[in-house]
C-alpha cells in the first residue's frame, strides 16, 4: 500500500477554511490572530491514515505540540492569557 502522500497547500487549506481559521481543541485562531495553525491527521499518516477531510483536524501549532509529544489528553489546553499576548507581541 502506498504512503499518504503529504498535504498539498490547497487541502491544508480547504481544512483550515473548514474549521474557520480556529483550533478546533482550544479555539485560539482567527484571521487576525498570531497563533500559528496546522493541520492535523486524526489518524497519523504513518499508521495509513488518509487525506480525507473526516481525517483531518485544524489545531494550533501548542496544541498539535502537545498531540504529538505524548501529552494529549484531548481536553481543552488552557493558556495563560498573558503568555499568548506576549508571544503575540514578538515579531513586530
Ligand atoms: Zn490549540
């Protein structure tokens, strides 16, 4: 069988579009935010998850972090409101 290939930069696209520009764990995200999103396999390519939308998820870059680094726990993540501003603050 063959791998899944990588997402092209159309349905990374359409999947953020889908989820309105949010994560859909923590809810960070919007059009004028910072928050850096990604697009998230449900099921990881490396175990033969597909492209499909239905496998695919927006979340942000702390919480898809948190996903693939064991700590996931699927509950809401909590951010410290002041360390977000500050890190929405860098790189002006
Ligand atoms: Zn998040």
């Amino acid at each position: 069988m063959a791998k899944t290939p990588r997402l092209s930069r159309e349905e990374r696209y359409a999947i953020l579009e889908r989820d309105g520009f949010h994560c859909v764990n923590c809810g960070s995200g919007g059009k004028t935010s910072r928050v850096i999103l990604e697009v998230d396999h449900i099921i990881p390519r490396s175990a033969g998850g597909s492209n499909h939308p239905n496998n695919l998820r927006t979340l942000c870059v702390i919480c898809h972090d948190h996903r693939h680094y064991g700590a996931w726990t699927g509950r809401k993540v909590m951010f410290d409101e002041d360390f977000r501003r500050q890190r929405e603050g860098e790189g002006e």
